[in-house]
C-alpha cells in the first residue's frame, strides 16, 4: 500500500536515476543528470541510441497499428525524410549540429534522416554516454515502492539469455518517444469500405502506390512530404484536412494530381470517399497521417498520471506530475516545437531539482497550476488533445526553464530561423530546404557555435 504524499527526498544528494528511452530526449537526458552529480543508467530496447533517428525498413504487420498483438515498429521515419528545421536550429546546445566532412555524411543545412542518427551517435560518444547505456534491454514496469522509490523491471529482449532484472531507483525520467501508436482519423462508414488502409508509420516508399487513387488526411510536414512524393507515382492524391479552408479546395497549384478537400464525410461499401463539400472520388488507399498517441505501457502510478485524449496529466510544466515531483519525471511531451533545445532544458531542470539545488513549489500549488492551464485551454474550446501543443509559446516555456535553471534564453538568431522556415515551409514547402534568405542568422548561429566547439 502506498502512502501519499510520498515520503520527501533527502536536500541535496546524487540520486540513483532511470532513464527510459536513448532516443535524443533520453541522451540529454543522461548528460544532464549526471552532470549534476546523479548515477545513470539509461534502458534501450534497441541495440543502438537514436530513437526515431534510427530508419527501420520494416513496417509493422498491421498497417493502420490497431492489432495489440502486432509487431511494433519504432520508428516512423520514411526513407525520403530531410529534417523539417534547419540544422543550426535544430541540434542541442552545448552540441551545435553543424556540417561534417566524411564520405558518409549529408552536409546540407536540412539534412536526411541518417545525418540527424550520426549527429545523435556523435554526441553520445563525446559526452560519455554509451557507458551508460544497457542496450537491448526494454523497460516492462515501472511501480512506485513504499519508500516513494520506483521499482523498474526490465528483461532482454533478444538473444537466449532472458535477463530478468527488478531493480530499485530514486526517480525515472520517462523519454520512451511519442512517434510510434498511430492515431487514426475517425471515418464514418470505415468498416464496410473496401480499400486498404494504412498509417504514415508504415509509410517507406511511394511504389506501393503506383497508379492508386490515394485518399490522405492530414496537414502536418508528414503529409506534406509525403503527398508531394506520391504524387509522383500514384494516379490521384486527395489530401483532406481540418484546416483545409473554404475556397481553398481544388487541384494543388503545380500538380495535375494532388487535390485538397476538407474533411471525409463518409465512405461506401462501393469503395467511394464523399467529403464535406459534396465531392466525391472513388479511392484505392486511405493514408491517415494523423498523428500519434502518447503510450507509456510499463507506468504504474496508481491511476496518478493518466492518458486522456492524448493529454498526459496531470503534470505540472508538461514534465511533473504534481503527487510524484520530482522523481517521476518526462521529457519530450511538447510538440510543434523545437525538440533538441527544449529537451535539453527540461533534462537541466529535473537534473537540478532532483539534486535539490533547485526548488518546486508545493504539490498543491503545482496541481493548481495544472488546472488553472487545463481551464484556460478549456476556456479557448482546446480540446485536450492540444494539451501539449506548444506552437504558440515555446519559446516562452523554453525561456521560463532557462532561467530557473539559471542558463540564457534561447537565442534571437534560433527564435527568428524558426520564424522564417516555418513561413517558408508554408509558402514553398517543395524548395524551403534548398533555398532561403535568412543567411545572415545562419551566420551569428556560426558566430554563437564558436564557443561550443573551441
Ligand atoms: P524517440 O526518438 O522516439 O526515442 C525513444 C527511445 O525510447 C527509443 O529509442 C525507444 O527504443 C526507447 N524505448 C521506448 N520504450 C522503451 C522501453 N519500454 N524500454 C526501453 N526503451 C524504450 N524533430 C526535429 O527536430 N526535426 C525534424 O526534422 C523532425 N522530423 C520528424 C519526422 C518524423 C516523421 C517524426 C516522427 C518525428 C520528427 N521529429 C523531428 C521529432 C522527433 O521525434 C524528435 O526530434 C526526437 O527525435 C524525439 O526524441 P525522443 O527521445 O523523445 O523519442
């Protein structure tokens, strides 16, 4: 029986802290911590660090992931995929993701995806971190102890040595991804229709769909890569999308054979897709990139933290839940947001609070908090889902970590690089990564690298 509130830690100690996870989050994550003094051990499933950096081949054996008992696939990369931010933008700070020489490397500013797996490989090997990785080993249960510790079991997963291992650590940083349980688009009459239906995770190369008619909704950067190289092979592509605005629909200007459409208001069992402005088309495949759900199958919190509409709550700043700060913590539950820097911020306030260098406010304050934010999405009609989106305050939120944990803001040139390939990407999504105008910030970014990589 647990009793609550738990136990409070002792001030200023070195914790014994699990990581789950050594995909980027999970990586700062272990820097961080044990720059503060704290013993690491982070848990990897797969037999190397990068997470969604490291492109698998495979696809899943369910194409729209609703079977439980199907093979899961981590990652949901395509083959195709460039970095949807500009590198300077995009890479941690005390590690500038800069260009590198060597055969098998990308030097472009947006990179592919096997440039981002070495620049993650890069700064584990300098930063010491691989010691600190049990790869191959997945986290199954986290449970909160008596103690107000937490018990992490975790088996190998491969191999015949079925290593069972039940240990006990002051906290767990959870970093486990959130690019891996497809979210699928609600269709009415969906069971009686006959076509295929299959996931942007499941999405590697546009041959499959040579010569289909493709149905595909969304409107994030998946969708818009994807629907682009579609095109190329497929018949037709229709995109449907929430955000499709009146009078926008019609063929996509520069394609014969990409059309937008707002929302699907039904499909038929004669394999036609009718859309809320009346048009109707007769579609092969539906292609749903919408999204991911958040999924942390091995956490037993006693109903504390709970997932609801995709809102991971309650927690206090998107990383505490308020009944068990700080030794249960996460990192990399925003979204449409610069990842890297905002990882690395959240790993450098966890790091400092479970040392007790830093401070939170009281459990009760925390939870108030909580739910003055949740009543103020609700008072914008945000349904929870939204919870983490943080477009349009990230900065704002990366800034407030920075200065508790007494570190600069996030700098102007990476504020304003943002401001302009995101305005870019709306307006030329096929040449944004090619060609820009901001090279005056690309250069303070270079000025501003210098004092990382002296
Ligand atoms: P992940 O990278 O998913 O890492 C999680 C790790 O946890 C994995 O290694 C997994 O194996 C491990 N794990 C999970 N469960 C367990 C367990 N139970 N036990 C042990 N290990 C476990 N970001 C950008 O900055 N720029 C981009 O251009 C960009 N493009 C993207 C394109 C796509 C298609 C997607 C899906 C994401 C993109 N992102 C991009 C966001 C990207 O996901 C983040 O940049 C970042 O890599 C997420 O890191 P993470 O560590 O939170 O999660």
């Amino acid at each position: 029986m647990i009793r609550f509130p738990i136990p409070p830690m002792s001030p200023i100690a070195s914790r014994n802290v699990a990581v789950i996870g050594a995909g980027a989050a999970g990586l700062i994550a272990a820097h961080e911590l044990r720059q503060e003094g704290h013993k690491v051990v982070v848990f990897e499933r797969e037999t190397q660090v990068g997470g969604t950096w490291l492109y698998m081949p495979d696809t899943e054996s369910d194409p729209i992931g609703i079977d439980p008992a199907r093979n899961v696939v981590h990652s949901s990369l395509y083959a195709s995929l460039r970095t949807n931010l500009p590198r300077e933008v995009m890479g941690y700070r005390v590690f500038p993701f800069v260009a590198k020489k060597g055969a098998d490397r990308d030097q472009r500013r947006f990179p592919c995806h096997s440039e981002v797996l070495e620049y993650l490989k890069d700064f584990a090997r300098d930063f010491g971190i691989y010691e600190l990785v049990r790869f191959g080993i997945e986290v199954n249960k986290v449970e909160l102890t008596e103690e107000g510790r937490w018990n992490v079991k975790s088996r190998r997963i491969e191999g015949k040595d079925q290593e069972k291992l039940d240990e006990v650590y002051d906290a767990v940083v959870v970093c486990n991804g959130h690019y891996t349980e497809p979210r699928l688009a609600e269709i009415p009459g969906i069971e009686s229709w006959p076509g295929r239906q299959i996931h942007s995770h499941n999405y590697r190369h546009p041959e499959r769909f040579q010569d289909q008619v493709v149905v595909l909704i969304g409107s994030a950067n998946s969708a818009a890569d994807i629907s682009r190289e579609l095109s190329g092979v497929a018949k037709e592509v229709h995109i449907s999308s929430r955000s499709m605005e009146d009078g926008n629909e019609g063929k996509l200007a520069g394609y014969d054979n990409i059309w937008l459409h707002p929302m699907i208001k039904r499909v038929h069992g004669d394999g036609s897709v009718a859309f809320l402005d009346g048009k109707v088309v007769s579609a092969d495949i539906i292609l749903h990139c919408t999204g991911y759900k958040y999924h942390f199958p091995f956490l037993e919190t006693n109903g504390i933290v709970t997932v609801d509409d995709n809102r991971v709550g309650p927690l206090y700043k998107h990383i505490f839940p308020p009944a068990l700060a700080p030794r249960l913590s996460f990192v990399g539950l925003p979204w449409k947001v610069v990842p890297f820097p905002l990882f690395e911020l959240q790993s450098k306030w966890i790091a400092g609070l479970l040392s007790g260098r830093l401070l939170l406010p009281c459990p009760k304050e925390m939870m108030a908090e909580v739910e003055d934010f949740y009543a103020s999405l609700e008072a914008y009609g945000l349904p929870k889902r939204y919870t983490h989106n943080l477009a349009d305050y990230q900065f704002e939120y990366d800034d407030w970590l920075a200065s508790k944990c007494g570190c600069p803001p996030i700098e102007e040139w990476r504020k304003q690089m943002y401001a302009d390939t995101s305005k870019r990407k709306r307006s030329h999504p096929e040449t944004y990564r090619d060609q820009w105008q901001d090279e005056h910030l690309r250069l303070q970014a270079e000025d501003d690298f210098l004092k990382y990589l002296a």
